[in-house]
C-alpha cells in the first residue's frame, strides 16, 4: 500500500502515540561510471510506498567525458521531476566526499543512502522510517541483500550483532563486524550534520560514517529484514590494487584505535578478518604471491576462526546447492 503525507495524521503510531506531519525523506545517490546502472536505483525509490520522498544524485564523473555525458542523458527524463535533484560535483571525489556535499542540498527530516548500482525494496523507506519514529531513534541499520547480476541470491547477512545498544556495545559491534553497508542506514539529519559525514578515503567510507555516529552519542538501533539489494559485479565492488591495500591498513590503524575494548580474542578475530580482505584483494588483483603472503598472515592471526569461517562457508556453499 503506497503512504502519502494526507494519510499520516490519521494514523495512530504502533505505541498509540499520533504522528503530526509526514516527514519528507532525502535520499542520496552518488554516481560514477554506471549509467546504465542508474535508473534501476532511481526507479525502486520512486516506486517506494513512502511517497514524501526526495532524490538528490551526486553526479561525480568527470567533466566532458563520456561517463558525464551518458549520466546527463540517462539523468534527462528524471529531472523534471519536483522530488529529484541534480547536484554536478568537480568530478572524481570519490563516493565519501560526493555524499557529504549532496547531504548539504537535502531538505529532509530524514536521509538515506543508494549506490547507483543497487536497489531499495518497495517498503524500505516506510518500514525503516516507522521503526525509528516507533522506537525514537536518531539512525538505524537493517539487513542486507546481496546477489549475483542474475539476481541469484549470493548472501543475506544479519546485522543484529549486539543487544546492546549502548556506545560502548554499538562500538564494540561495529570494530569487530563492521555495521555496513551505507544503503542500509537511515539517520535523522539534523543528527547527521553534527557529525563529520561520510570517511574521504578510498575504502571504509560507511565504516567511517557509523563510527562517527557512535561516537557522537546518537541513539542507534537495529531493524531486523532485508530491505537493501547490493549487486555483486564481477570485479566492480571490490576495489583493486595499492590503493585498496592502503585503504584497508588505514582502516586497521582506525580500528587498533579500540582494541583496548576487546579480549584477546576478539583482537585476533579483527586482525584475521583484515588479512583475509587483503588476501581477497590481492587475489583480484592478479598478484597470487602477494595474496599468499596475507594468506598464512590471515591463519596465523586466528587458526580457530579461520576453520570456523571454512566450516561455515562450506555449510553455506551446500545449503544454495540443496535449495537448487
């Protein structure tokens, strides 16, 4: 059922509490390099049942090339549209810095995030947006989707990785399984904006962002349900090269930053998950020595997760190949 704003005054809240006005929502797209992509994102927020909804594209490709000009003709039919807005940024900021500018054209109450390459479920802004107004939260994660360019379902992960929602136990949660990523986020946006915004680095841009909103003290909580679709291209999610061995060694640095929190387990549990994304990285990289290298550092970090996590993907492995 679509919710429009004349429908909201007359609808009790789930706590019998009467919700005033119908807040308008902003969600941010960035977009670089996928046109083709793009209006699949766009259309699944059009088609929300939360009609009270704003768009604002990020535009980050680069002057006068031809990702900018097939943008602006995908972009054309879209634009006379009152809810969209079109933000051209100098091009080549990458998605942190592309989103931290569009957050300062949105209007909303409330702002959510979608790459271009993704997809929202119909009801992702209404449930999640409800849940939070229920719960008087200030941001809230959910679940995620991922899947294959066949639609196949690759994996559904949890996000419910504590019961405690304090900022120690977010914090805690968060170094150890990183609450990410960004299209599973909603958060009010005055809350937002006292914070520093999306991470400016090549890798971790989320991961940034929901540490600082830990930090900051905003009342986050956890909505269980998949309502986000991330696609899985071939080589085009996970970032290659120096860049990307850079990115994450930063983001380890960040993160050894908490390790006062954690038990000894828990350390190695870290460390093993950040040599294995370098070992992965590598690896689609095309450079098997160097991946090999990460590899015996990712066994050696926890030789005990390291057979949990083989045991776990393999049971995984044979519960797609039982639902075929």
């Amino acid at each position: 059922m679509t919710t429009v704003c004349s429908d909201m005054p007359e609808q009790p809240m789930p706590n019998g509490a009467m919700m005033e006005n119908c807040p308008l929502v902003s969600v941010v797209v960035p977009t670089y390099g996928r046109a083709a992509l793009l209006p699949r994102a766009l259309d699944s927020i059009f088609a929300q049942t939360w009609q009270n909804i704003e768009i604002v594209v990020a535009d980050d490709n680069l002057p006068d090339t031809d990702n900018e000009t097939q943008t602006r003709a995908v972009l054309a039919p879209y634009l006379s549209r009152p809810n969209l807005k079109y933000l051209k940024t100098p091009g080549g900021c990458g998605g942190g810095a592309a989103r931290n500018m569009a957050l300062k054209l949105c209007a909303g109450d409330y702002v959510a995030f979608l790459d271009d390459d993704d997809r929202f479920l119909p009801d992702k802004i209404e449930k999640q947006l409800l849940y939070m107004l229920e719960h008087g939260l200030e941001g809230c994660f959910q679940d995620v989707r991922w899947v294959d360019e066949n639609e196949k379902l690759v994996e559904l992960r949890s996000m419910h990785y504590t019961d405690d929602y304090s900022k120690e136990g977010l914090l805690r949660a968060h170094i150890l399984h990183s609450i990410a990523p960004t299209a599973i986020y909603m958060f009010r946006r005055d809350k937002l904006l006292l914070t520093e915004g999306f991470g400016e680095v090549p890798s971790g841009q989320d991961f940034i962002l929901m540490l600082r909103c830990i930090e900051s003290g905003m009342k986050l909580g956890y909505m269980e349900g998949d309502y986000v679709v991330q696609y899985l291209h071939r080589g085009a999610r996970i970032s290659l090269g120096d860049g990307k061995i850079r990115g994450e060694n930063n983001l380890y640095a960040l993160k050894h930053n908490y390790f006062y929190m954690l038990t000894h387990a828990e350390r190695s549990y870290v460390r093993f998950r950040h040599y294995a994304v370098l070992a992965f990285a590598s690896m689609r990289s095309r450079r098997p020595l160097r991946a090999a290298g990460y590899a015996v550092v990712t066994v050696c970090s926890s030789p005990v997760t390291c057979i949990k996590e083989g045991i776990r993907y393999w049971n995984s492995k044979r519960e797609k190949n039982t639902q075929k």
